[in-house]
C-alpha cells in the first residue's frame, strides 16, 4: 500500500510516522527548501528564530505531542516549564497558579461550568468570564491571545473547557532543547529509517480524484498513484487542489487566526524563567517568553532571545504591529533591546488554519483523502491537539 | 529585478533566507534590488509564492 503525504509540518510528520509502522510505502512532497512548515528554526544573526510556532509545546513532556514524540521513536529533550507561567499585572509579577484566582471567581466557575453541562446552552468564553474579577478577565485574555491567538468573544466555552481540563491534566508547557528543529530533525531520522521519502521543492499541484476517491497527486506535471493521501495543508488548500465544487463550498468559511510575533534581544535576562509571562498590562502583546532560559544555544554568547505574541483584531497588519512594539516599549522601560523580526501571520500562513474551537474534523468529501495538521486537530492546544488529531485520522484510513 | 506580491503576509522566512540582508518586513516584505543578486533562495522559503521575478 502506498500513502502519499502532501506537506512536511507537523501534521505530515506524524502522519508519515503512523502510516510507515503501519506498513504503508510513504511520500511526502514538501513545497518548501525545507521540512517542519511553521514549527522549525531558522537562523538569522545567530539566534534560532522560528517559521512560526514560539518554540514552545503546551504540555510539555507530559501532553498527547510529547506522547506521540515517544511513540515515533524520535529522542527530543524537553525542558518542562518551571514556573508554568508568570503574569505581569498592574506593574507586578505574579506566578500564575490556581491560588491566583480569588475563590469568589473559582464558585462561580464551577457555577458556570455546571450550568453549562446541564442547560447545554451555547455561550462564549468572554460571555462566561464577564462577571468575573478584573485579574480573571485581563488573563483570559492574555491566555486566548497566547495560546490560541484569539479573542475571548470568539471561542466557545464548551471548546474551552476541554483545553482548560487538557491544562489540569497535563500541566503547563515546555521547551525542546534546540527548539523546534530538534523535533523536525529527530521526526526525519525516524521517518528514513523508517524507509519514507521526502521531497523537498516539491509541491503538490492537483489531487487527482474518481468520484468519491483519490487516485494520487500531481507533482511537476507528473502523475503519482497512491492508496491514500494525507494532506497536512488544511482543508481549503486542499479543496483547491482537488478542484472539487462540493468540497470548496464546503469549507469556504473557514476562518483562519492571525497572529504577530516580535522577536527581541536582550543581554539581561526579562522573563527570567522557563516559562511564559503572561502580560495584562498591555494593549495588544498577550505574553512572552525567554526560550534561552532553557537552551542558551537558542542565541549568541551575551544574549536571550525575547518572543512575543498578540492576536490580530483590526484588519490592519501596521497599526497592530505598532500597538505591539508600543507594547513592547512600555514593557522593556530602559532596558536596551534590539528587535530581530516582527513576523505576521495571516490566510494561507496564519497561527492556525481554523481558529481555535472552531475545527472542522479530518474527513474529507473523499474516502481515502485526510487532512491532518492545525486544519484539523481536534480539541487541544496548538501542537497537541495536532497530535490528538492525526491518531484519529489515521486510526480512520 | 524581484518584487513582492499582494499574497505576502509578512512572515518574514524571506528575510531569514537572503544572505545578502536585502530584505526588511514589517507588515509586509520589501526588497531593495540595488543590494539584491537574485539567487532566488528567498522565492524557496516564502510559504504564499508572493516573489516574482521581472526582467528589466
Ligand atoms: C506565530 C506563531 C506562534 C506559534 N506558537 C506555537 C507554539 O509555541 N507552540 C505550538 O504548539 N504551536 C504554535 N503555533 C502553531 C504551530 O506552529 C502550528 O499549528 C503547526 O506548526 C502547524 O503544523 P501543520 O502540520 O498544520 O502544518 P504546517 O506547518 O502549515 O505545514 C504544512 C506544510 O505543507 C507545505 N505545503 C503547502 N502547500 C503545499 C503543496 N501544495 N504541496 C506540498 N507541500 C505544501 C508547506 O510548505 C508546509 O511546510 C504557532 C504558530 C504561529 C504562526
């Protein structure tokens, strides 16, 4: 049986994994120079800064990402996150632990949470919060903008409840020493040894289906066959290159969240742990962390690497970016820092392919056609509601 | 000569790319051509296929 895999991110990776234990003959084309899509380093002056993702998995060596690293065989350190996180608050610094919420706020949670399992009525985070004390709402906020790059209005309280009882159970994040690359790096080795091919500068041009089936891809005009294709380029990418009606108007609404993220050098330590810190003092910056406090090798000799992220909410890319560095600027006081890259993230290059809550599944109008990867996790953060994705897609084919 | 298209969202992976340093983005990416070679290695790390070339 042959699995041809389109795209090399995390989605690709994982799935190319599961199948070749399976037993399946497996091909990635990958577009790009190179694997890993928005989860891998690239370096410019020195410092390990990223296609996308913060360098950061959610839960850590504890979570279902960490799991599946396990699984694979692929041997990545993971520096779990000590404290979990901070939050910057009215000028001061506070460890974020569950102490941190008054109780008042904790009843009415669990008031709020019962009522939803009983009446079952549909109602957003922000709607759910609202009442809440102001540190309550100002982290909400720092914590959808962070983790999810949205607003707390946009995600369903029924979506965040899974990931909230996700972050009890397996705690906070973690950093992989030498960043996400290492994770790409050790997921090829083991795809190789596994006998997978990957195609780089290859991109996919058609997915060539037979009425409820696909018969292979389109790859420099040549015509490849295949059992089964996974695509790991979310769902209307892959709409487009089957070029099927149905399908296009079936996920024609699918919103994509946009994110910018500022990358910053400091000689003296500003996070000052392993952690995130949640910032709510800001306009726009939702938090940031300092990567180098697990891996010093994330920058050159005298230097810590600063990310930070905000979510997008008016459709205009510079008058975010500025709140951002004013942010920014307020942040840092007299500190010296430099900026290295402010990178946005948008439609087909977004934080996720369908905003958080809103994900729509891995099936396709084709039987032996999947997607995988942020275009279809199911409930989790990020990376680790990929990897919960990817075992039912592949428990599926 | 290289210029940009309305599909760049500002990545910046081009900007990593270029090892001529001709590249700055904020918003969005801009090339200064007197500085660039046109290696091309930009146009395989930009994700949205927003470089083209053009001929003077
Ligand atoms: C600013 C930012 C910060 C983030 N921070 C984090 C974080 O700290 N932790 C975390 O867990 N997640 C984070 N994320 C999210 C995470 O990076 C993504 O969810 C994840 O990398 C997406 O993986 P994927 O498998 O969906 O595919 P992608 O990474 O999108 O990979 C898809 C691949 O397919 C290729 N491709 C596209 N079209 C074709 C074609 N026609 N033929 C062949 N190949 C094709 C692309 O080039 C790409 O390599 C962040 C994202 C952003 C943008």
């Amino acid at each position: 049986m042959k699995a041809i895999v389109i795209g090399s991110g995390i989605g690709g990776l994982f799935s190319a994994g599961i199948l070749s234990e399976k037993g399946y003959d497996v091909v990635i084309y990958e577009k790009l120079a190179f694997p890993g899509g928005r989860f891998t380093n690239l370096e410019y002056r020195g410092f390990q800064l990223t296609t996308g993702a913060l360098h950061m998995i959610p839960h850590g060596s504890r979570g279902p990402f960490a799991g599946m690293l396990r699984k694979l065989g692929a041997d990545v350190e993971i520096v779990d996150s000590a404290p979990e996180a901070t939050a910057l608050y009215n000028g001061e610094v506070y460890e974020v632990v569950s102490d941190s919420f008054p109780i008042l706020t904790v009843m009415k949670f669990a008031w709020e949470v019962f009522k939803e399992k009983i009446f079952r009525k549909e109602k957003s985070l922000w709607d759910m919060v609202s009442g809440f004390d102001p540190f309550t709402k100002k982290f909400t906020r720092a914590f959808c903008g962070w983790s999810l790059s949205i607003l707390p209005e946009d995600m369903p309280f029924s979506r965040m409840k899974k990931i909230y009882d996700m972050v009890r159970r397996y705690r906070g994040p973690g950093i992989p020493i030498g960043g996400c690359r290492a994770v790409i790096d050790s997921l090829i080795e083991v795809l190789e040894s596994n006998g997978v091919k990957i195609f780089l500068k290859h991109p996919v041009e058609r997915i060539i289906t037979d009425g409820s089936i696909v018969r292979g891809v389109e790859v420099k005009g040549e015509r490849i066959e295949s059992d089964v294709v996974v695509s790991d380029i979310g769902h209307s990418l892959t709409a487009g290159l089957t070029q099927s009606e149905d399908y296009m108007s079936w996920v024609e609404n699918l919103i994509p969240s946009r994110g910018i993220k500022i990358s910053v050098a400091v000689k003296e330590p500003f996070v000052g742990h392993t952690g995130v810190m949640f910032t709510l003092d800001t306009e726009r910056i939702s938090g940031m962390n300092e990567v180098t406090q697990a891996d010093e090798n994330l920058a050159p000799g005298g230097y810590h690497l600063v990310m930070t992220h905000q979510p997008v909410i008016t459709s205009n890319v510079r008058y975010e970016i500025n709140l951002g560095l004013k942010d920014l600027k307020k942040l840092m006081g007299d500190r010296e820092y430099e900026i290295l890259a402010i990178q946005s993230y948008s439609g087909d290059w977004p934080v996720n392919r369908v905003s958080a809550g809103r994900d729509v599944g891995f099936r396709t109008p084709f039987e032996n056609l999947v997607v995988v990867g942020d275009g279809a996790k199911e409930d989790g953060i990020e990376v680790e509601g990929i990897a919960v994705g990817v075992v039912r897609a592949m428990e599926e084919l | 000569m290289l210029y940009i298209t309305e599909s760049c969202v500002g990545c910046a992976q081009c900007m990593f790319a270029c090892r001529k340093g001709a590249i700055e983005v904020e918003g969005k990416a801009i090339i200064d051509n007197d500085v660039c070679s046109e290696c091309m290695r930009c146009r395989d790390y930009c994700p949205l296929d927003a470089i083209r070339i053009v001929s003077e």
